[in-house]
C-alpha cells in the first residue's frame, strides 16, 4: 500500500490541480491559472518556510501587519538551563512540537499543527537570566493570518498550564 508521508500537502496539491486542470480546457484563460499557481506556491513555501527558525525576524518584525501575535514574559525563580530542560519536557505533552532549540542562546522554537482555522502558529521562546532567576517572553505569531481567533492566546496559556502542573508534586 503507497503511504504518503505529507497526506495534507498532497491533499492541497490535488486540490490546487484539478481546477487548473477545468480551467486550461477553456482557451485564453489564462489569469486563473497565473493565479492558481500564484497561491499554490505561496501556501507550500508557507508550509516550507514555518519550520525554519530564520523566519522569526520576519514574523516577529514591527512591519509584519499580516501576523496576529500574542506575547507574555513571566520571572520564574529557576535557573536558565534547569529552565530550559523542563521546557523540553514539557512541550511534546502539549499540542506543540519543537523545531529548533539552542541551550546557549536560551532559544526554542516550537509550532502548532495546521488546522481548518490557520496555517498552524509559531511559538517562541527567549529565557534570559536575570540573577538567580530567568525571564521568559513567550510569543506565539499566526502565520500569514492578520486574526488568529484566539489561538495565539490558547496555545501560551496552554503551554503555561502544563508546566505549572508538571512543577507540582
């Protein structure tokens, strides 16, 4: 039996052809196809480009309008890299799958599934010590989605959740 690795990319991809397809058997109709073509690439460089933590510039930037974001810093009384570590236990218990993480630079990217609602979200997060304790800014970005209905908010306090409950004994 074939098994597809990405069923939902090869889903999109069978969706964006077969109107293509209708379309090119009408002659001179060409700007639908330019514009099939258009979208179908910008979705797919999306589903590529989300995963890379160099796109966090981009998503993060001050001139990025076409993001929803939600951000919260909190002061915990732990060390960065005890921090750190349980950060990396904690997010594959939520929705949440870690992309990139870097113990030196107190960096983790993390990003949520692609759902009806959104093409998935990006969550980041910068521990920074602060003396004994650690400041954490925690933000969660919409890709591409100027509204994010909600979820950038549900996927920190979510993640928030889990951690409070895995600390108690």
């Amino acid at each position: 039996m074939l098994k597809i690795k990405y069923p939902r990319t090869a889903l999109f991809i069978l969706l964006a052809v077969i109107p293509m397809y209708f379309i090119m058997k009408s002659p001179g109709n060409f700007i639908p196809i330019v514009f099939v073509l258009g979208m179908s690439v910008f979705f797919l460089s999306i589903l590529i480009i989300r995963n890379q933590s160099w796109f966090k510039p981009i998503l993060l930037g001050k001139w990025n309008f076409f993001s929803d974001r939600y951000e919260e810093t909190i002061t915990f009384d732990l060390d960065a890299d005890t921090l750190f570590d349980k950060f990396l236990e904690v997010l594959p218990q939520t929705d949440l799958r870690i992309r990139y993480a870097d113990k030196k630079k107190g960096e983790i990217m993390a990003n949520s599934k692609i759902s009806i609602w959104s093409f998935g979200e990006n969550v980041y997060f910068e521990l920074v010590p602060v003396g004994e304790a650690t400041q954490v800014k925690i933000t969660s970005t919409a890709l591409f989605q100027a509204v994010a209905w909600g979820k950038n908010e549900k996927n920190v306090s979510s993640f928030l959740h889990r951690f409070d409950k895995s600390l108690t004994i």
